[in-house]
C-alpha cells in the first residue's frame, strides 16, 4: 500500500475544506488520495465513516458561513432530543440562515431561514446550532401538526439543572375530564416538588406566539440561574 504525504497537523483528525487545504499547501493529488473521504462538495476528511450525527455535522461545518447554523431534526439530534427515528447517514442535514442570499447549496444538506430572536444559534462542540429552546419549537411545529404524537414523551423538553419544564399541550384532551383533571394534579405535584412546568399552546408554535414561548422559556431558565 503506497504512503501518503502527512497532512499539516492543523487538518488532521478532522474535516477540512480544500481551499483551506491548499491555502497549507496541499495538492490536488493528496486531496484525491483514498484515505481520505469527501462527505460534501470542497470538504474532505480522514475519517472514512461517517458514524454519528457529530461526525457528519463536523464534516459539512467547513463549508459553511458564520451565519449558518444547524436546524430543526439535525439540532434536535444534536440536543438528544427524542426523535421518531434513529441517526442515518444518509438522512439530509438541516442548515439555517437568518439572510436570503446565503441559503445553503449542497447536496444533502436542506436550507431553512431562521430569524431572531424566535431563532438563536450557540457553539455546541465544534458547530453553530440552533439552541435547545429554539430547537424544541422547530421541532413542534413539524413533528406535532395540532396533536400530541405518539413519540412525544410525556413532559417534551426537561432542563434538569435549572428545574424548568416545558411541554406541548393541543388542548385535545380537555374533551375528557378525567385526562384532564389527572393533568391538572400532575403540574400542581411537579409545581410543588420545585419544577417550573411551562405549557406551549399550538398557537405558540408560530409566528408571534413563537416569539411569546421562547422569551417565556428563556425567563423560566434566566430566573433559575442558567446565563446565555
């Protein structure tokens, strides 16, 4: 097997884009060597696998903006929020921008325009993703339609350390009064063991109700001592 040419430590170990590459010098035969992949357009890597969501948002960050930021079932994926399938490779990642004119254009990858303050992004690892507050809307407003899913877990989104809750409520199941009155006794138990329980109606799924939910989520999550 032939020897390839040591990249320039500041590539190895993880994705790079080629123009990066050839700002350090490398040539366009070692970028087409078979030990490394290219998982996107101008990006190549050593790893020749792509084993985890981590890994392929890794590889796809080279080629993107600073303005860019990874949405929706990526970010939830990279939150560990609960999703109704399992990570696969071949599963499109979602990439955000607050501008028109830099949407993404990739193979594999699916553009979204996301503006604050209903979206922000922080540094998660080593990517720009939407937080968890901004994910778990991106996420209600595709995957719940007006109806609490099957997959949705009891209470959708926990923040542990801070002791805030936050979940879905359609409204449906006022229509059975023992639902709800079990509800009812439920958050007045969680309230009194010291949870903030915060409730999104689906009229705070969209537009300004959106904005409305996540200034509330962060206040809960502010006054509990969490800082941005």
């Amino acid at each position: 097997m032939p020897k390839h040419t040591p990249l320039p430590p500041e590539l190895g170990g993880r994705a790079f884009s080629v123009r990066r590459a050839k700002l350090c010098g490398v040539s366009n035969q070692r970028l087409d060597a078979v030990d490394l992949i290219a998982p996107f357009h101008g990006v190549r890597s050593s790893l020749l696998a792509i084993t985890s969501i981590e890994v392929m948002c890794n590889a796809c960050s080279p080629r993107m903006t600073p303005e860019q930021f990874f949405s929706h079932t990526t970010a939830g994926r990279l939150w560990h929020l609960p999703l109704p399938r399992f990570f696969s490779s071949s599963e499109p990642l979602r990439v955000a921008t607050p501008a028109r004119d830099s949407r993404p254009r990739a193979a594999g990858v699916t553009a979204h325009r996301l503006c604050p303050p209903s979206h922000r992004a922080v540094v998660l690892g080593r990517v720009r993703v939407s937080d968890a507050v901004s994910t778990w809307l991106q996420l209600a407003s595709i995957l719940i339609p007006g109806t609490r899913s099957a997959f949705v877990p009891r209470v959708d989104l926990a923040y542990s350390e801070w002791k805030v809750l936050v979940e879905y409520d359609g409204q449906q199941h006022r229509t059975d009064s023992k639902r709800y009155a079990r509800d009812v006794k439920r958050a007045a138990d969680l309230r009194e063991a010291g949870w903030v329980l915060i409730t999104v109606l689906k009229e705070g799924l969209h537009g300004a109700g959106q904005t409305a939910s996540v200034d509330r989520i962060r206040r809960a999550l502010q006054t509990a001592g969490w800082r941005p």
